[in-house]
C-alpha cells in the first residue's frame, strides 16, 4: 500500500467546472440557525465531497464570503450550489412543493434510523438546526419525519457538522444502491 501524491489525488477528482456541471445526488441540505462558521464551512466541503444537489441557509446561518466559512470549506462553497432564505419554513414548503421529500435529522418520538431511507424518501432534503437547541418546533412540524442517529454512549447528540457528514454519505450510499438494482 502506498500513499497516494497530492498530484495523483488531483487526477482522480473533478475540476469545478466540471463538478458544478455534473449531475447532482438528490440530497439538500436545510440549514438553519447554524451558529458555527466553521460548522457551516465544514458542511460545504463534505456537501462537496458527497455532491449534493444544493445547500440552503436559512435564519441566521452564517453565509459565504466569510473567511472563517472558507478556513473549513476549503473552496468548496465555489462548488456547491448554494442559496440563503430568511426562513426555514419557507424554504422546506418550497421544496415540498417541488416533491422533495423533507426530513429533520432530530432525536423525536417518531424518529426512524438514518440508514432506513427508501426510493419513496427521494429527492430528500435534509434539515439540521442550532448545535445547542437543536430544530425548532415550527420547523420540525412541517418536516415529513424525523431520521435519528443512534447514539450508544454518554452524550445524546454530535456535531452538526458531524451529524451531516453520516447522514450525508449514508443517503448517498442508498440512493446509489437504489439506482443499481
């Protein structure tokens, strides 16, 4: 096994053009009231990473230019779409209207596990919310469902940008499967 060079990992990856040209997953990402720069840039370099279709920020989510974004972005808000809406609310009825499926990542009395999505939960957007409070109660009652990441120690919750990153490449994971079959 040997570690691959910055240039042969160039190689293998598309250019912006290209990735912004490029068909998309049908995931997107509903950010709201996201405290973090570095939280938010993070999500943008893993929406990269899994190439999501959109990332929409909403309430008083921090958005691009902002240099503490880019520290953890590293470009990637240059290749992921990306759009601010003042409410969440707004952007989930949006996207119901278009026949995206909307689900809260949130610990609630219906959640279901993250890894139990099907063909009927695609498109899917994705709502993650403040890192202390978590989704509002207006938000999450408009959402189609809850999907839940097992927590097995101490702590009830992750990162959000953490949480995004599991729940990101698992709806990939599916819906790549799905299209296999």
């Amino acid at each position: 096994m040997k570690k691959l060079s910055h240039a042969e990992i160039l190689s293998n990856r598309l250019t912006p053009e290209i990735a912004l040209a490029n068909k998309r997953h049908p995931v997107t990402l509903v950010l709201d009231n996201i405290r973090s720069l570095y939280n938010v840039g993070s999500i943008f370099r893993t929406a990269d990473a899994a190439l999501v279709s959109e990332i929409i920020l909403c309430g008083y989510t921090p958005a691009p230019p902002r240099m503490e974004i880019e520290k953890t972005a590293l470009g990637a808000v240059d290749t992921v779409p990306w759009q601010y809406q003042s409410s969440a609310i707004s952007a989930i009825l949006e996207l119901r209207q278009k026949g995206v499926k909307v689900f809260a990542v949130e610990i609630t009395d219906s959640s279901r596990s993250y890894g139990n999505l099907t063909t009927d939960d695609y498109p899917i957007a994705l709502v993650l919310g403040n890192e202390l409070v978590g989704i509002d109660t207006e938000v999450l009652a408009i959402c189609e469902g809850a999907l839940e990441i097992p927590m097995y120690g101490v702590k009830h919750s992750l990162n959000v940008s953490v949480a995004t990153g599991i729940v990101v490449f698992e709806a990939v994971k599916i819906w790549k499967n799905m299209k296999r079959k």
